[in-house]
C-alpha cells in the first residue's frame, strides 16, 4: 500500500478539524418527513442468544462502511490484521495522535471487556466504553437523563458523528458481529491522546447538531424526481451514515453549508505517496459536479471503482478487468474513495445513491482541482491481495466464528 501521510489508508475521516468551523445543525426544518425518526427509535439490547442472521448483518454493515481500513485489513475478512487495531496508522488530531483500536472481542486488549450495551453507546453517542457505564442512555444531550455531564468521547477519528444517524437496530447488529462473529486476537494498541475535556468542547451540541437528520428537503436539498421520493431518501441516509459529507464538503448534516460541495481548503486535501488527491464535487452541477454523468456511471464508480468520466454508461458485466466489458486498464477513483468497501453494498443501496445525488441534492457550482495520481491510476493498489475478493469471502473466514 502507498502510504497516506494525514490519515490512515482511505482517510475516511479528517474529520473534527476541518468541521469546527461549520455551520452548525440546528432544529429540523419543515418539509417532507426524513422517514427515519420513528425506525430509529430505541429496539433494546439484541436478541439474545445472537442469532447467525443478526451477525451476517452486523459484518454487512461493518464491512460496508470501511471500518477495516482504519481498524485492520483493508476490507479483507480473511487478513490476518482483521480488526485487530492498526498501531502504524497514527491519525494526527490537532496536537494529539489517536490510534484504531483493535476491535476483536479478546478480554484484555480488544473489546471483549466491554458490554453489547457499551459498544452501542460508543457508536450511538460517541462514549468512550471504558469509561461509560453499562446503562442504556436516556438522552442525546450531555448533563440530561442519565447521559455523563462530563463524556469522555472516543477520538474525533471515529465517524459516530455519522453512524448515530443509523437505525438502532443496525448498531445491535454491529455490536453482535463484533461480539460474537469475529475471533479474539491479543494485540494491544497504544491508547489515543486526547485534551483534558475528552474532546466535549469539540463535540459540544453547537457544533454537532442533534442525533436526528433534519426533514427532507433540508436547506442543501432539493426533490427533482418526486416519484422517486422513497430511493431518493434511502439513498440520502446511506450517504449520510457512510461519512460522505465527511470529505466531500465537511459537512455533518444537510442543512450545513458545504453538504456534498467538495473540498474548500487544502487542508481537506489527501497525501497518497507522492500524490495529492482531492474530494470532488458530488452535488449534481453540470460543470462542475456529478450533473454531466448518468445514474448508471455514478453507480459503476461506486461498485467498480471506475471513474464516471473516463466510463461510459454502460452495465458492466464483470468486476474482473478485461473480462466481460469490464476495462481492461480501468481509470479508478483516487484511493480515499472507499468503493473497495462500498461494493459490498446492496445493488439496491447503490442505486438509491445515486438517485439521491443526482435527484435529491441541490447543484452547487464549484470547481474542485482534479487529483493526481500514477499512469496506472492506481491499478496496482487496486489488487485482490490488498483488498480481498469480490463479493466478500464465505462467513466464518479463519478470522472469524459462528454465534
């Protein structure tokens, strides 16, 4: 793997410092219903004892959201590093240095210590579990119900600022995998440096917004296929739970400035090797955005890697270069696009994207620098021995075990 000289392989989260800036999330906005609130609302501890299903779930999720790339083997279930912390990738935060947890269940060095109910408070809220109490949590807002008025929050690294827009019911199923799907590894990991406050300053409600998307459509958003509405909003929560805003634009939530506009600052750039990759503009402007590219090349980057405007818009037939209609030299995005992850999702899920950027956002003119990137662009990262097989291997790898 090149090396990323600012963030952990695909640099999923820069994260906090570009964001302190932002406009904040405030109250939902009137409009269409996000049809989300009711199906978030709390579904208890999971099913117990965890079922096969529940686990396959959990693994969907989590292998779909990239979670490895930072945690431990590249989207791969059959690596030996399979989330079991990632000490060499150290995220520089500011002034303090965090490093990915190992997120297997061993009893002293991962997560096996810790409850089904601690975990889902680190992913919902953002508690840090060895400091959080096996409770359920009453309330989103520090100092209300039983919520810690002093949190001590896991490092800005970690994306919960966006998965606590997921479903309950998701987070169980992630909490299981981990729990009871993934085999225990020893390896401890250094513990993450943080300010005196636990990052609460950071995290403080003005600057977060609230756990619950705003109505649709949201200041950034527009509906431009109401036929379409239910994909349009299915698509608008998976790229709000995938951490898309995350590098493209910097923004939490859809009624912030910047949603899905591109980067703004140089600071938001990605160092790849010798390379400078830089998010693009995802809002469907013609000049400058998704705008001039069909649904289906939208699609085709996000399962293939491939990118939309060296692509024609055509099915492809095989995910095996030079097989089918499948390019035989591909021109892939630039490595901090996860797509190796993202392929894993759900042809449906992928549509639904894609109907959601090109229907449900609203175009924004702004011209992002192309990336850089070696004459193969990036073929030879692309591998089958870095990033594992397509679709993702059998359950239980050797990495892994049954309920």
């Amino acid at each position: 793997m090149m090396p990323h000289s600012r963030t952990p392989r695909h640099g999923l989260v820069w994260l906090l410092w570009v964001l302190v800036g932002a406009a904040c999330g405030g109250p939902a906005q009137t409009g269409l219903s996000s049809r989300v609130s009711a199906a978030d609302a709390m579904t208890g501890l999971p099913a117990s004892p965890v079922t096969k299903e529940q686990v396959l779930r959990g693994r969907q999720f989590l292998i779909s959201h990239a979670c490895s790339l930072c945690h431990g083997g590249s989207g791969n279930p059959t690596s030996d590093r399979w989330l079991a912390g990632n000490p060499g990738d150290t995220i520089a935060i500011g002034p303090f240095r965090a490093w990915p947890r190992n997120l297997t269940p061993d009893q002293e060095t991962g997560l096996g210590r810790f409850s089904e109910r601690q975990i889902f408070n680190a992913l919902r809220y953002g508690l840090r579990p060895s400091a959080t109490a096996d409770v359920e949590i009453t309330s989103p807002v520090p100092g209300q119900g039983n919520h810690p008025a002093n949190p001590n929050y896991l490092s800005p690294a970690m994306p919960w600022l966006w998965w606590r827009y997921m479903r309950d019911q998701e987070l169980w199923d992630i909490v299981a995998y981990l729990k009871h799907g993934v085999r225990p590894v020893g390896h401890r990991v250094p513990d993450s440096e943080a300010p005196p406050d636990f990052w609460a300053s950071e995290f403080a409600a003005e600057k977060i917004g609230t756990h619950i998307l705003p109505s649709f459509p949201a200041e950034h958003e527009e509906l431009r296929a109401p036929e379409r509405l239910e994909q349009i909003l299915r698509g608008r929560r998976l790229v709000a739970t995938r951490v898309c805003s995350g590098c493209h634009g910097g923004a939490l939530s859809p009624d912030q400035e910047g949603w899905l506009a591109g980067m703004r600052s140089e600071v938001q750039e990605f160092r790849i090797g010798a390379f400078k990759t830089r998010p693009r503009n995802v809002t469907p402007d013609n000049t400058t955005g998704l705008g001039r590219f069909t649904e289906r090349q939208i699609f085709n980057a996000l399962r293939y890697g491939l990118r939309p405007g060296e692509t024609p818009d055509v099915e492809i037939t095989s995910a095996t270069p030079g097989e089918g209609n499948h390019p035989l030299n591909p021109k892939y995005l630039a490595p901090p696009m996860p797509w190796t992850d993202w392929r894993h999702m759900a042809d449906e899920e992928l549509w639904a994207i894609a109907a959601y950027l090109k229907n449900g956002v609203k175009p924004v003119r702004h011209r992002v620098e192309d990336s850089e990137g070696p004459p193969d662009f990036w073929v030879s990262e692309y591998t089958v021995e870095k990033y594992g097989t397509y679709p993702a291997p059998v359950f239980p790898t050797a990495r892994e075990q049954r309920p």
